[in-house]
C-alpha cells in the first residue's frame, strides 16, 4: 500500500501525540510508568481518555500476569471506558508490533483513534529466562548449556565485524561518544552524562571484545503513542500531522545464516541457497518498499543499539552505507546531529537502556518531536522522514516510517 | 557412591574420545541439516518432509567469531556462588559441510587471546559442572592447534 498518490489511499495514519515516563532504575511498578507516558500523549493529543475507541498494550513478559494482559492492564488504570482491547509480544518489537495493531485497526476502519501503550520495570544485571526446567524453550536452553547472555550475542558480532570490516574498538566507543552526547540533551533519557572514549575503553569488559560502556543496560520505562485516522486528525484541526507511513513486521526467510538470540545454531544452507540479505536488511527494506521512499529520503533513523557494534550494522543493514562502510560513515560524522543522516538523535539505547515493550515505541516518540521540528537542542534541521529499526529474539524484528 | 554420566540435553551428542559427534538430523526429502534437531517435521518452507534421520555433524569446522563470558550468568546456568567466577570462552564455528555455524563453548584453559576468525577447532566431549550425583557433559571447541 505504497503512498503513490494515484488514488488518494494513502494508507497513513496519523501521530496524535506522544508521550513517555523517564527511563530509569526508579523500583517500581510498570502500570505506573505505562499510565504517566498514556496520560501524556493523550494530553499531547487534545483527547480525553474516554474517546479512544481502541487501547494497544506491548506485553512485558516480567510483569507476570498483568505485564501479559497489558493493554487490558493500562485500561484498567486508566479507569474501565468500554475501550476495545489488544495485547502483543514480540519481544523487543512489541511496541512496533502494538503500532501496527493499532494502524491495521485505523485502516479498516474498527477504529478512529487507538492508544498504545508500553512499559517494563527490569530486573538488575542479565536478563534471563523464566524459570523451572523447560528444555523445549530455546532462551531457557542457551542459558542452561552454554551461560549464553545477551551480550554474549553482542560479543560475536562485535568480534566478527572486527575480523571481516576491520572496526576498533575505538569506532565501538565513538558510538557510545556519540550518542551520550545526544542523550545528554534528553530530558527522558537514563544517561545524560557525556563519555569520552577512555572511559568506554577504561570500563570492564563483560563479553570480549565489548565493554560495560558498549553494551545497553536494561531500564524501567514507559512510552505511548495516540493514532488515528487522517480524517480524524483533520476533524482536531490538525491539518499537518506526523504520519506513520510504513511499519515492517517481517520474519526471517529460511536459511538463516546470521545466528540470532537465543539460537545456539543458525539455520544450515546445504539443501537452499540463502537470501541476498540478512534478516535486518530484510526489515528496514520491508519498510522502505511500504512507504515508497528509500535510504536517501531520510533525514534521520532511531536503531537498536544494544551495543555499540551494533549500530555500525544497523547503518549498512538501513542502507545508509555500503557493507563494511558503518564505521566509516561515522568516523565521517554522517551518523551525529548536523550530519547528513543522524541517527539516534534520542541518545539511544546508550542512553536509554532497553525498556522492552516501550522501546520500539520510544523510539517512534522521538521520530514524531522531531519531524514537528520539536526535538529542542536535539533537533534535525528541517526533519521530513524518518526510519525506526529494531531487532528481538524469536524472529522478531521491526521498522517503522514516519513523514512529515 | 559413583556419579551417573548424563548429557545435559538427551540426543545431541554422542561418543567419547576421538569419536565424540554432535548430532543432528537431516530431511530425507530435501537434505537440509538441522541442530538443534528437528524429529518431526522439516523446517524448509518449500519441504513437505517429516522424515528426520539422525546424522553426526562435522567434527570439524572454522572459527567464525567468539566472546567470552566475564561475569557469572544467570540460571540456569549452574555454578558454584562460594567459588569466584572464571571466564570462559564461547565460540560460534562454521561446519562446512552443513553450511551452518553451532556455538559452544571452548574446552577450559582457551582464552580469546588464543582464538581467531577463521581457525580451525574440533569438537570434544567436555564437563559442564558436576554435583553430588551426576557428571554433566556437554560439547566444546578445542582448537586443532591444542594439545590437551
């Protein structure tokens, strides 16, 4: 359903208002933090609670029962309205996955305005699997048979990418430098302190060859987003509204040759050749074919950086460079604000840690501040495109398109 | 009292020695290797296949990347919490008769400072940790350099 204009179906919806809690290590309830980011993007929408037709909730799978039963769980806090109700998990694409609930009821018309709403309270150090002896769940296994991490994961990109394209360390901390300095400029960031490469390069290493500083710490955090239908924003006087454009929610194609949390093997190719592209590639190109637009159309991206290599990936998977190019493009300062593409203006997750279900729509929240050229101190002159990206275990992953 | 030897999954590996294997399975329609093992149906989009026969992968294979651990993981990993915490190393190795690459962890006493993309390591049988009962086995990738 690309925006090609012939027949004035655009396949849009609108971004009413946005809204998030700080991330933090704050000790308390999701529910808390999942109502305070609700109450602000229908604040920032001009809309009572009550006119919501539908509520979206990205599941927290920490939460116990009422982190499963989200949108069911924030409808409650916000007092029962009658609302229509959905919950999703996707792991770390939940929040996208809750956002194209969310459009595809817009769309068809089961709905005029929808809130989604994410929020997790994480636990200290690893995150780990739930517990009991479950061999037939592959996060369970590789944590019981090789004390596999998340960074675990991060460690073996890091390190292939070293050996394959040649990056340092140095460029691993330069990510880091970069995008503390943005979130610096974050009032909703966990980290507003600037770092120096000698001190990512000065602090433990926790998976060879990544740092404490090139690894993203896991947060408490709430996020929300208020859509509807272009009509119903024109009805609110909101003649220009930011729209989401295009929201790719792909699955790997089989074989899968890169070895993704939490496989302990990756898919073998000796019966089918595998795809040109990896599955990230295959995200933001999903994305980019939605929304009619690509890599030279956008003016900035918001990207999973769960480590610091991690992000140079994610520059060549969006197509932003060639393959191997990542380090480059930042060395450049293609990648930081005043550059040609920036990426992580919100500081990232560097600055952020990761707050599962509300991330990816965080992530959303800073394409919106920024393409009504509200982003203050972070802004990208002139905002008209934007890309998120993200990936998650169990073949998850997500990309969405926002236009101005 | 003599402690059982029990692998820590059933069926995905077998032998001692110089005959340790992992094991996998392998479509008999269309070919495709998998591990962890499929038993029931084929994981290729464009197979019918539920016929699994059970195959050894290789022993041997190429680095294609590695980490190690730092701090002690979470359970269920198993370790001692009286004891401090010694690092190992985790490797992700390349089989290229099956096209695919399995991770494991190194045979003690191999730190990163010893691994490179591209080196050539073979599988062993190895102890994962020991309790009052039971021996528990599992894989790990010894450098072909080494001799230990």
């Amino acid at each position: 359903m690309a925006a090609d204009g012939g027949d004035g179906v655009t396949g849009e919806v609108a971004v009413l208002g946005v809204g998030m809690h700080p991330w933090g290590k704050w000790g308390r309830g999701f529910v808390e933090y999942g109502v305070v980011a609700a109450r602000a993007a229908l604040a920032d929408a001009g809309l009572d609670w009550r006119e919501v037709d539908s509520i979206v909730g990205a599941d927290t799978v920490r939460g116990g029962y009422p982190g499963y039963v989200a949108g069911a769980t924030f409808a409650k806090a916000l007092g029962w309205q009658g609302a229509r109700v959905t919950s999703v998990y996707a792991a770390c694409a939940s929040g996208a996955q809750a956002i194209d609930t969310a459009r595809g009821q817009i769309l068809s018309g089961l709905a005029d305005v929808v809130l989604v709403v994410g929020a997790d309270a994480a636990p200290k150090g690893f995150f780990r699997p739930a517990g009991g002896d479950r061999p037939d769940d592959p996060d369970w296994l590789r944590f019981r048979i090789l004390g596999a991490t998340n960074p675990t994961y991060f460690g073996l990109y890091a390190r292939r990418r070293m050996a394959v394209h040649g990056d340092t360390m140095e460029d691993f901390a330069q990510v880091k430098v970069k995008n503390s300095a943005l979130g610096a400029l974050n009032p909703y960031a966990r980290y507003r302190k600037r770092v120096t490469v000698d001190e990512v390069a000065g602090s433990a290493v926790v998976a060879d060859p990544l740092r404490l500083l090139d690894i993203c710490a896991t947060s408490d955090g709430g996020a929300a987003v208020v859509l509807c239908s272009m009509e119903f924003a024109r009805r609110q006087g909101v003649a220009e509204p930011v729209r989401v454009r295009a929201v790719s929610t792909v699955t790997p194609r089989y074989p899968n040759t890169v070895l993704d949390l939490p496989d302990i093997a990756t898919d073998s190719a000796v019966a089918v050749e595998p795809a040109g592209e990896t599955f990230r590639a295959s995200i933001a190109r999903a994305a980019y074919e939605e929304a009619g637009i690509g890599p030279e159309d956008l003016s900035l991206a918001e990207v999973y950086d769960l480590s610091t290599a991690l992000e140079l990936q994610w520059y060549e998977d969006l197509g932003l460079c060639g393959e191997g190019e990542g380090a480059k493009l930042l060395r450049e300062g293609a990648t930081t604000l005043g550059g040609r593409v920036p990426v992580n203006t919100s500081g990232g997750l560097a600055s952020f840690g990761e707050a599962v279900p509300a991330q990816a729509i965080a992530q959303v929240c800073e394409l919106t501040w920024q393409l009504r050229g509200a982003a203050g101190d972070r802004q990208v002159e002139g905002a008209r495109a934007g890309m998120t990206a993200n990936q998650g275990l169990f073949g998850h992953g997500s990309a969405v398109v926002a236009v101005r | 009292m003599s402690r059982t030897t029990t692998p820590v999954v059933a069926g995905w590996f077998t032998g001692g020695g110089d005959d340790f294997r992992l094991l996998g399975t392998r479509c008999r329609s269309c070919t495709s290797v998998f591990f962890p093992r499929e038993d029931v149906h084929c994981r290729n989009p464009g197979c019918a296949g539920s016929e699994l026969e059970e195959v050894p992968l290789s022993r041997r294979g190429r680095v294609w990347s590695y980490t190690d651990g730092r701090y002690r993981p979470p359970s269920p990993y198993v370790t001692d919490p009286e004891l401090p915490w010694e690092p190992y190393a985790l490797i992700a190795v390349e089989l290229e008769a099956e096209r695919m690459v399995v991770l494991g962890q190194a045979v003690p006493g191999v730190t990163v400072a010893e691994l490179a993309v591209g080196m050539e390591v073979e599988v062993v049988s190895g102890v994962l940790h020991e309790d009052a009962e039971t021996i528990w086995t599992t894989w790990q990738w010894r450098p072909t350099g080494v001799t230990a």
